[in-house]
C-alpha cells in the first residue's frame, strides 16, 4: 500500500535551518558569574548542639545563600551568608558560655555536696 505524496500546503521545515539551542532566558548562571559564596551550613548544623534556638535561624538563611546566587540576587545571597554567620557565631558563643557555666555549676555542686557529708570516725 502506498500513501502517495504528501498533500498540498505542507508548511516545510521550520525557518533557519531546524533547531536552534535552548530558548535564552529563564534560570542559568548569574550575571555576574563565579562561583556562589560559601553558605557555611555545615558549621550551622554543626551549632545545633551549641545552642539550637540560634542554630535553626543559622541553618535556614545558609540554605537561602545558593538558591539566590542561582537566581541572580548576588546582593540577597550576600545578605543571607552574612545572617548565617552571625547566628552561627553567636549559637557557638553563647553555646559556649553555657557549657562553661554548666561545668562550674557542677563542680560548685559536687564540692558543696562533698563537703556536707558527715563523717564518722
């Protein structure tokens, strides 16, 4: 069976030769172009056993950081690396002082209670 030649008012092959690459536009590398500023999420997770009320703020702007830098917003991705710093600072601080003032606790503890004890001889 043969289907004979194609009817009339075929539009053709497209205009300039077929495909032309991907359509421009839309996501890709920023315009400035380089490589993304370092989000710091593993010290941010890593601040979570600090002190996690500052560490969850420290993780969510440290995922923010990549994301924007992808999207072109350098500026926002600058701003959100900075905010992961500062929480990812002061969750290591103030996670450190507590540790250290728990210690003290503790010892004071250990040493009043070591000293009440009576003794028989």
């Amino acid at each position: 069976m043969s289907y004979g030649p194609p009817p009339p008012g075929n539009p053709g092959p497209p205009p300039g030769g077929g495909y032309g690459g991907p359509p421009s536009g839309g996501y890709g590398a920023p315009m400035g172009g380089g490589t993304p500023p370092d989000n710091g999420l593993t010290w941010a997770i890593v601040a979570i056993f600090c002190c996690w009320p500052f560490a969850i703020p420290a993780i969510i702007n440290a995922t923010k950081v990549n994301d924007l830098w992808n999207r072109g917003d350098q500026a926002g991705a600058m701003e959100a690396q900075a905010q992961a710093k500062k929480f990812t600072k002061l969750a290591f601080i103030l996670g450190s002082i507590a540790y250290v003032l728990s210690i003290g606790f503790y010892v004071v503890l250990f040493i009043a209670a070591a000293a009440s004890t009576p003794t028989y001889y």
